[in-house]
C-alpha cells in the first residue's frame, strides 16, 4: 500500500550509519501515499513517540505530519531531522493507530487522509489552550482594607479595584475587574507593584454545559427483557471481551433505559464509554437524560462547537478527564482510553455514513471494528435494526435481545393507512384527508398534541409549464428549485442557488406557469387557514439555521406553546412527548419511488419512527399515513409497525438480487467540471478495472449519478460487486496508478444508496 522512502532521496539501500540514534518514520500532512524517514534529533529522543504530532523539512518547506513508528536504523543516508514537536503528547493512541491502519485499506484511502478523519482539524492546527489573566490578592483581607481606608482620598481608582477583589472569593479575571472597577489596567499594574495584587495567567475551559446542573435521576427497576438483555451485556463487561449486542427494542421500550444502567456498570469497573447518537439527537433531551444520571463528566460532541469548544473537549477525552463520550459520527474516533463501551444509538441512521467525501465510512462499523481493537462491548441499538445487523444478529455473529412492550404502560399507536385517490374524488385537491382533519380537530379540543411529518420543505416543490410540461432547473444543478413562499423565492436544496419565480416559461413563453408539490411551509399554511385557532411549529433545515434555534422549537412544543409541530425527518428521531396524541404522516410516496436498493428500508424505519413518537405516555396514540400507494407492502407493514415481517421479505430480496448482506457493494464515483471528459474517465476507469478482476466481481455500466449534475459538477458512477473488499481495493489501486485520471474520483465502501 505505502510505499517507503525517505525525504531525500538515496540511492544507497544498505544500512548506514546516520548521525541519528533514533529514526522516525513519519507520515506528513501533505504526502499522500508515502511514509518518510526522519532523524530525531538527541534533545528530542526523551520523549519522542508514535502518535506525536511533529512538523519536519521537506522540500526545503516545514510540514507537519505524525511519527508512526520509532526505529534505530534507516536504509537511507543524509536523512534530516524532525523540525519540532507540536506538544510531548501522543495525540493517537495505539489503538486508534491500528483503526487508522485498518480504515486504510478498507476504505481503499491514504493514510494521511484517515488521519485528517479521525483528528479535528482543530487540534491538528496550532490552536492552544485558551489563557487570560487572572488577578488574586497577595495581602490578607484585613491588610487591603486598611490600605483601602489610608488612600480612599489620594488614589480612589485604586481602591474601587481593592474593593471589588475584597468581594471576590478566589479572585477574578483581570477583564471582568476592570469593568467593574471601571479602570484601566495601569491601576491594576500599580497595585501589583505594591505587592497588594497578583496577575496570573490561567486557562479558560470552553466546554459547553461545564455550569449547568441536572437534577440527579435514579436507575429503574428494569422490566424482564431490560434486564435480561443488560444482563447479557454485563457479561461481556465482567469478562472484557468483544462482542456485539444488538438491541432491538420498540419505539419507547426503554433502550435507553438499559444503555444508562450498562454505562454505570462500566464506569464501576474503571471503563470508559463512547455514545455515538444521530446529530440531530443531540439536543438537549438526550444530553438532560445521560447528565442527570452520572456525576463523572460527559464530553458531548457535536457540529456547533466552536473550534475553542472542541479544543478543549478534545484534550479532556484525552487526559482522561471526561469518562463518557457523547456524540455524532466522527466522536467514534475520540482518544478515549480504558474504553470499555461502545454505544450506536439508532444503529440504522443514515447520518453515521459519511458519504460525499473519502474516506466513505459508516461509524457503527467502525464501532464494531474499534470495540474489536479495544476488546470491548458494542452496543447497536434501534426500533428498525438495519438489515445488515439483524441478519448478523439472526446468524449469531451479533447477540440479540429484544425489547417488545414500551416501558411506560403505553401501548403501541393504533395506525390507519387513508388512500388519497378516494379523499380526492370526495373532497377535490386537499393535502388532508377526512380522517386527519377529524383526528387534529379532535385534539385540538382535548389539548392534546398532533405531529406532522412530510419529508418535503419549502411550499411549493416545483414550478413548471404546464404547455411544454418543463420545471424550473437549478442553473447548477440536476434538480428542479422548489418555491419558498416566507422570501417568494424559488431555491435549489443541494447549492443554494435562489433567483425570483418566471412570470413566463423560459423555453416557450407562455404565461401559465403552475406549482406543484406540497412542503412543510405549505402545510402549516394550509392548516392555519382550517384552522384559524391552531398554534403551529415548524422544524426543517429553513427554521433551524441558527444555534439553539432547533432547541427551543422542541422546548416549546413540549411546554404546550403549540398544538401541532410540523416537520422533516428531523422531527422524526428520539423526541419524547407523552401528549403527543396524533401523528400524521403525510407523503412518502415519492421516497418510495426512487429506483434505490435501500428505498424500502428507509421508508419502513420513517414511518415506524414518527409513528413511535405517539402515544408515548397514558394517553393512547394513533397515527395516519396518507398515500396513494395504499396496497403498497411496505406501508402495510409499516403500518402494523410489523419489522420482522418485513425484514424477512426485504432480505429475500436483497439474496435474490445479491445485494448486503449478502455481498459487498463498491460504488466508484467520478466528478468533474466538463461533462464528456469526466464521463470518459469513468469508462476508461471502468473497463481497465474489468481486466484487472475475475469474474466473481460483477462490474455494472457506467451511469450518470442520482443527481447527474451539483454545483456545476457532474457526476458518473459504476457500482461493483464481489466477495472481497481488499481485492477490489487493491485492483482499484492499480488502475489508479496506471491511468492518468483527470477528474476527482470518490471510492465509497458499502455505499447507502445505489441512485444518489
Ligand atoms: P427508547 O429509548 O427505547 O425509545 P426510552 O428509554 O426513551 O425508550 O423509554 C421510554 C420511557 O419509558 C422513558 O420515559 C423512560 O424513562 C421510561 N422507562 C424506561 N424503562 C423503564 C422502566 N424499567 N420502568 C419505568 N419506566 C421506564
Ligand atoms: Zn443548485
């Protein structure tokens, strides 16, 4: 894979005796498939080590990079020496060193590439700690009073500064003082020249949450199958060993009931956990249930930190001070050490994948695969396993328990699957049908809560001519730009392009342009004119742009400022509201047309999850899904929220077709600013990795992309198939190297969609 060599390059390759004691073998930054020798100089020998962070000459320019092993010797002579060293501290633990090596090759991506994955930029930067000066007294109370009582008429600016340190405990900022006092720092320099002050200089913890404080919560009496699976976990806790437990509980079966008491069981035997959530998961709902439980500090990671934040958050997880990482995908490559757990909630999310950029990894693999490493306990859990997991369940490569009855003394949500074609012939054009409107009206006079969920934001999703039957297109992108009726604006979801709507058609100029499709912001428009009285929120990408903005939306709906909250899948995960009466789930029709081999598994795991978010305290829940697909098997299934139903017919058809589980699926994507060349590449690409593999792989036709063109990109892709991951990476490897490829290629491992 790497091929070795050295800075300057020797042409000798016998052992030479370097002016170095030490070498180091170092992978840089910039250097992309090559690892480099480097001399450590004797003032650095003491401490230098693999995982250190250090910057080294090459090509008469300083780069940083990472040592990865430490040696006596080098077949190369004349080697130069490692510049500096960022911090004495190894930044990548042994173990995350040997996931780094692993993702190599089988995410098929350079070395340098998973380093810049797995550490945040932040800390590979020279971000240090942030310092500010702090002021203390170096005189006793009594003494400054008495200077205060001497000087008060001679220097009264001196003594407002003595008065306030007087009130302060320890002592105070040196910024915060100065406001107080209002005076200058000159004061404050005078008093220290006196010896009445001390300036010092601290470091400020950013981390988020540091002050808040929780109410305490006490472990549950667990019910039978909470405990008979946390007892199965616990054994493989005691015994510190690998192994996989997939928890397969319904919506509000109390899954995180049973991670909370499985942490608490690590954290007695001196082990580390990680939780890897969904992003959106992150809100304070999850972080109130984990904090309210332990006292040992909780690092939650996520993507609205400040590079500050993360800084500092990184290094607790470092120094050990944090026992429990909390976080979105990449927190699954936090340097946590003594790890003990690892934790994927809603195992089946599409969010752990990282799909648009190399390497194309899925964090719950990772999991699996970093658990496997640390020899520790993996815990997958979810309402709608993915099929990959369970079928590893049902064959006994993972352990599974099952969480069949809600915790709470709800019961499952009665669900009713309405044919829109019908509602349509009896009440014309209307996004509702009889039965939602009677269910919201219905609630609306009890004070009790609907939810309603539709996969589409904006108004409108299309504006088209109805004579030449042609949509408004992204100017950059394959897509059609959906109207948003808050600015009047049509707007393109993958770049942001907005411009105003055509009176006329740009192609034919007729003047009947028409909008089709119904968004989110239709639909709260839409009930406010049903109903005049109803208080409505709103939560997709267009009402949560700002920090805390997705927050307070949930803290209001839960302290009953609204009656209906209307949503994307956002609105989807996680959220528990015991007043929730109704859910409405209003089209997913279209999910369910897109020609992808994971569309059906999707759509079954949205509607089981909004559905799950009925009725989840005494009251009774009940859910409506529209469409104009009623016989539609997923729906049914879904609707009798039956997942091992479904899991077996879609598996079959998954052998059948020969998708995952069953085989591995390669997609290898080329993206390029000028359509024929990058279309070229791809078949050229193509057809020489053809002869490089036999014919147990399966190579599928180059086709344009889901989206065929983004931000003035396009995009072709081919899809493979076969046994071996390696051998298709290595076979990828080669025609790499072979071909002058002149456009940017992605490689992705088990992608999630065979469309997009
Ligand atoms: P899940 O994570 O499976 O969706 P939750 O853990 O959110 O389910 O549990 C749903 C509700 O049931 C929560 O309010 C939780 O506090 C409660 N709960 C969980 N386990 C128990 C238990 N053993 N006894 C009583 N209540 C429980
Ligand atoms: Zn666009």
């Amino acid at each position: 894979m790497e091929k070795h060599t050295t800075a300057d390059r020797s042409n000798d390759k016998s052992l030479i005796k370097t002016p170095y004691k030490k070498i180091a073998v170092v992978v840089l930054d910039i250097y992309l498939d090559k690892t480099l020798d480097y001399g450590i100089k004797d003032e650095h020998i003491s401490f230098a080590a693999p995982g250190m962070r250090i910057s080294a000459p090459i090509r008469g320019k300083l780069q940083t990079g990472y040592i990865l092993e430490i040696k006596d010797s080098s077949p190369f002579d004349n080697l130069q020496a490692i510049n500096s060293f960022q911090s004495e501290q190894i930044y990548l633990t042994q173990e995350l060193f040997e996931l780094a090596l692993w993702m190599s090759r089988y995410y098929a991506s350079p070395l340098s590439l998973i380093f810049k994955t797995i550490l945040p930029s932040v800390i590979a930067s020279k971000t240090t700690f942030k310092q500010q000066l702090f002021v203390i007294r170096k005189k006793t109370k009594d003494e400054i009073i008495e200077y205060c009582l001497l000087n008060r008429e001679k220097s009264p600016i001196q003594v407002a500064i003595l008065e306030e340190m007087l009130k302060v405990k320890k002592g105070i900022l040196l910024t915060e003082l100065l406001e107080k006092a209002k005076s200058s720092r000159s004061s404050v320099d005078a008093l220290v020249k006196k010896g009445l002050l001390e300036v010092d200089i601290v470091r400020i913890d950013r981390s988020p949450l540091i002050n808040e404080e929780y109410f305490k919560t006490k472990p549950k009496v667990l019910n039978s199958q909470q405990a008979e699976a946390l007892q199965k976990i616990n054994v493989s806790l005691e015994k510190k060993e690998f192994a996989v437990h997939l928890l397969y509980g319904i919506t509000g079966s109390g899954k995180t009931e049973v991670y909370l008491q499985a942490i608490e069981k690590a954290l007695k035997s001196n082990l580390r956990v990680i939780m890897l959530v969904p992003e959106i998961a992150l809100t304070s709902q999850t972080i109130e249930r984990f904090k309210s439980r332990f006292d040992d500090y909780i690092s939650i990671l996520h993507h609205r930190l400040s590079d500050g934040e993360r800084f500092d958050e990184w290094h607790k997880i470092l120094n050990s001070d944090a026992k429990i990482v909390i976080g979105a995908r990449s927190a699954i490559f936090s340097p946590i050490k003594d790890l003990g757990l690892i934790i994927v909630d809603e195992e089946h999310e599409s969010s752990y994948k990282q799909s648009e950029s190399m390497p194309c990894y899925h964090a719950r693999d990772i999991a699996v695969m970093r658990g496997k490493l640390s020899q520790c306990a993996v815990i997958l859990g979810s309402a709608t396993p993915s099929l990959e997991s369970y079928h590893h369940a049902l064959s006994g490569k993972y352990i599974l328990s099952k969480l069949s009855a809600r915790a709470e003394k709800s019961q499952l949500p009665k669900v009713t699957i309405v044919d829109m074609a019908k509602e349509r012939e009896k009440q014309g054009y209307t996004n509702y049908s009889q039965a939602l409107l009677d269910g919201i009206k219905t609630r609306l006079e009890k004070g009790e809560k609907t939810i309603l969920f539709l996969n589409r934001r904006g108004y409108h999703t299309t504006l088209f001519c109805p004579t030449c039957q042609e949509g408004i297109n992204c100017k950059h992108c394959d897509t059609t730009l959906t109207f948003h009726f808050h600015d009047q604006k049509l707007s393109c979801h993958l770049c942001g392009y907005t411009i105003m709507p055509p009176k006329v058609c740009p192609k034919c100029h007729n003047d009947t342009m028409k909008y089709k499709g119904v968004g989110t912001e239709q639909i709260e428009r839409s009930l406010h004119a049903i109903f005049p009285e109803v208080r409505t929120l709103r939560m997709d990408a267009d009402t949560t742009k700002h920090k805390g903005s997705h927050q307070k939306i949930l803290k209001d709906f839960g302290t009953g400022k609204a009656d209906v909250l209307i949503g994307t899948q956002m609105i989807a995960k996680g959220l528990h509201f015991p007043d929730v009466t109704l859910v409405g789930v209003l089209n997913t029709d279209t999910q369910l047309n897109i020609p992808d081999f994971k569309a059906s598994e999707t759509v079954f795991q949205i509607i089981t999850q909004v559905a799950g978010r009925a009725g989840r305290g005494i009251l009774s829940g009940e859910v409506i899904i529209q469409t104009f697909l009623p016989e539609n098997n997923v729906l049914q299934l879904a609707a009798k929220q039956d997942f091992e139903g479904f899991f077996e017919e879609e598996i079959e058809i998954r052998r059948l077709f020969s998708y995952s589980p069953f085989t591995n699926l390669v997609k290898i994507a080329f993206v390029g600013d000028d359509e024929k060349k990058t279309l070229e590449n791809a078949i050229n690409f193509h057809d020489n990795l053809k002869k490089q593999l036999t014919e147990h792989y399966l190579l599928l036709p180059v086709l344009p992309a889901g989206h065929a063109k983004v931000k003035d990109q396009y995009r072709f892709q081919f899809f493979l198939k076969g046994k071996s991951i390696y051998e298709i990476n290595h076979a990828i490897a080669k025609v790499k190297k072979e071909l002058k490829i002149t456009c940017k290629i992605l490689v992705d491992i088990n992608p999630l969609s065979t469309y997009f």
